[in-house]
C-alpha cells in the first residue's frame, strides 16, 4: 500500500512514527525568494490560485529546498466564496477583501450552483501535484484543506480579516436563523469541495478553523464542532478512511471535546497550547499537530532549536505530525526553514 511508505499517512492513521513527519502550515509562500518571482508573473493571488500551472508549481516549490512529509494545496480557504460568486480581492498588505453579507438579500445572491465549475482549475491543480510528488518526492502525500464554516463565515460577512469579526459573531447571536443558513451552505460546499479534492488526488484533508477561538463555549460547540462534525460524516460517506485533521485555533481546553466530537483522527495545536497539556487531556487515539511559534522561526538559533526540541519532547510516543503553532511569516529566513528540519529529523 502506498500509506505504508508516507510517514505523513501512518502519523495521520494512528502509528507514532519517529522521528516524526513534518510540513509547515503557509510553507509556500512569501518568505520564498522563488514565490515572490513567481507570485509576480501571475499578478493577482486569484489569478495565481487558479492556474493550475503556476498553483502546482508554487506548492511543490519548498519541497525542494527542504523535503516536507506534506505538500498542502496552494490556494485559500476564501476561493470557496468567491466560487459561490462573492466579490473577493486581495489588496496588496491588507489581505483579503470581500463584498459583505450582512442580510437575507446579500445571502440570495450567493450561487453555490456555480462551485463545481468555478473550482475547475484548484481540482486541476491537485492533480498536477500528485504527478508531481510522484515524479520528485515520492514519500510526499498531499493534502487538501478549506476552511471550517464558521471561519469562512467570519469572512463572508466581515468582508475582511484583521479585525475580531464582531459582525459576524454578533449575527450568529441576534439572527441565528440567518447565521444558521449561511454555516448550513458552507458545510455542504465544503463536503463537496473536500471529496472533489480527494478524488482529484489529495490523500488527506484539513479543516482550518482559524478564528473558532473568539466563541463562547456553547457557541463553539454550536458553530464550530457541530458543523465540522456534519462534514467529517459528510466525506466519510464518500471516502471512510481518508485522513482528516481539524485545525480550531486558539479553542484553548475546548481543544478536547473537538477532538472527542467532531470525528477527525488528528487535531491541531496552535501556538499558545502546551503540547504537554494536549498530550496529557487530548484522547490518546488521536493524533496532534503542531505547534512551533512561527516567530521561533523567524528569531532561528538556540532559542528556534530549544523550542523545537521541548515540541518533540512533549509528543515523543504518540501519533504526531510537527508543524507550527499557525502560518510561515513572510521575514522568516529561508534557511531557519532549513536548519529546523534537521532539528526534527534527529528527533
Ligand atoms: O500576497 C500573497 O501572496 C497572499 C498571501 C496568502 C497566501 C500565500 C494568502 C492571503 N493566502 C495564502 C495561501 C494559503 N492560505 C494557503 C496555502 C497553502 C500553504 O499553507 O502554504 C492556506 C492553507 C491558506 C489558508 C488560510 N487563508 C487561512 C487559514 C490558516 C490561517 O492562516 O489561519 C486563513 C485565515 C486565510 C485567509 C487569508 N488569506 C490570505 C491572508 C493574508 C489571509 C488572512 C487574513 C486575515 O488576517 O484575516
């Protein structure tokens, strides 16, 4: 079986492999002399996004320089809306911007018929890389991701990032009928996006939930493992043992019952949890993945290597996949990236 020779899958299947399997959550991108050259000649991040070409390219490029376990998918968990037809841009430093929806107007025009069509080239682009990984780095498995419900909801009627999501987190509160529609339209989108992606070659699948960790406690369990729940039994319909990783970022202790409800094998660790902790409360059927400070990264030396060390010290014997707490920062230096593969190669 080809799982047998992916340390990703047998870390995602359960096994404690050792030392363990890595990829880096934003590892293509900006802090890469050979992205930014090609991020040039595409112009804009959609237009980059959907050409499946360059898309396939720039996802296989930090393989080259430092063999990740996992090649993710270049695209954004914002192409989902905008395949629904909602107006999204990225303005140069200020990240995304999208036409906001606010009411049940704005709501009805959204078009989730036009998803198979629109997401044509990102299916294209999957299936580009798996041939790629097959050709260069054979030991390499794919994943495929989208954002949770709830977090692509924040987007969609924030209309942009940086901020708290007031809008959103108020609209889930005062008209959660309408809140209700819109988390109800993503979680079946998403179980078609994500099968979509594992016919077209993904092996395994992830669900960022970026933002989870503004809820309350009854509203997580409401909008974020409810839905995430819904779409796990969605995929597994189509695809049983596909692995799946549930990424709630900043849930802090409600980190346990997401792992405990919502049906994904592995769940991710952000920055700010105690790997020993989420070792010691997180079920030991489930896998984790996490969690090196980004800024770590970018700082390199003793103090990069020290926390790397203390991440494999508190996960040695489980099933683990080492990343960091959340995405690359763009002034990381590239050979930091370098220097913490060998670190986690020794194990
Ligand atoms: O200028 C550029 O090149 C665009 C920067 C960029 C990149 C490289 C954006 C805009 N998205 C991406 C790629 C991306 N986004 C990937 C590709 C694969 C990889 O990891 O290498 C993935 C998985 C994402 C997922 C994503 N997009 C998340 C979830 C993970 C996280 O970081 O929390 C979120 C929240 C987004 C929204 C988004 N897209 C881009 C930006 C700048 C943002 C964040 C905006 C904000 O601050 O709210």
């Amino acid at each position: 079986m080809e799982n047998a020779s992916k340390p990703l899958l047998r870390a995602l299947g359960g096994e404690a492999v050792w030392p363990p399997p890595f990829w880096l959550m934003r590892q293509a991108g900006r802090y890469l002399p050979e992205y930014r050259a090609l991020r040039a000649q595409a112009g804009d991040f959609i237009s980059l996004c959907t050409n499946p070409e360059l898309a396939a390219e720039v996802t296989l490029q930090p393989l080259r320089r430092y063999g990740m376990d996992g090649a993710i998918l270049f695209s954004d968990i914002l192409m989902l809306p905008w395949a629904m037809g909602q107006g999204l841009r990225y303005a140069e430093g200020e990240g995304p911007l999208l036409e906001p929806i606010r009411d049940a107007e704005a709501f009805s025009r959204l078009n989730p018929e036009k998803v198979r069509e629109n997401i044509a080239p990102i299916l294209e682009t999957v299936a580009r890389v798996r041939a790629g990984l097959a050709q260069e780095a054979p030991k390499t498995a794919l994943i495929g991701f989208a954002g949770s419900p709830f977090t692509v909801a924040c987007y969609m009627v924030e209309g942009k990032g940086g901020g708290d999501f007031a809008h959103a987190r108020r609209m889930a509160y005062a008209d959660p009928q309408l809140f209700g529609k819109l988390i109800r339209l993503l979680v079946d989108s998403t179980v078609d996006y994500l099968v979509a992606q594992a016919e077209a070659g993904a092996e395994a699948l992830m669900l960022f939930d970026s933002w989870a960790g503004l809820l309350s406690p009854a509203q997580f369990r409401r909008w974020s493992i409810e839905p995430t729940n819904a779409i796990v039994r969605g995929i597994r319909k189509h695809f049983p043992t596909i692995p799946l990783i549930g990424f709630p970022r900043l849930a802090g202790p409600l980190l346990v019952e997401y792992a405990q409800r919502t049906g994904v094998g592995t769940v991710g660790m952000d920055t700010a949890m105690d790997p020993r902790w989420a070792a010691a409360n997180v079920p030991s059927n489930i896998g984790l993945q996490g969690n090196l400070d980004p800024q770590a990264l970018v700082a390199g030396g003793m103090a990069l290597e020290a926390e790397a060390r203390s991440v494999l010290a508190a996960m040695r014997g489980r099933p683990f996949v080492f990343n960091l707490g959340h995405g690359i920062v763009p002034p990381t230096p590239p050979e930091h990236v370098a220097a913490l593969a060998r670190v986690i190669r020794i194990g």
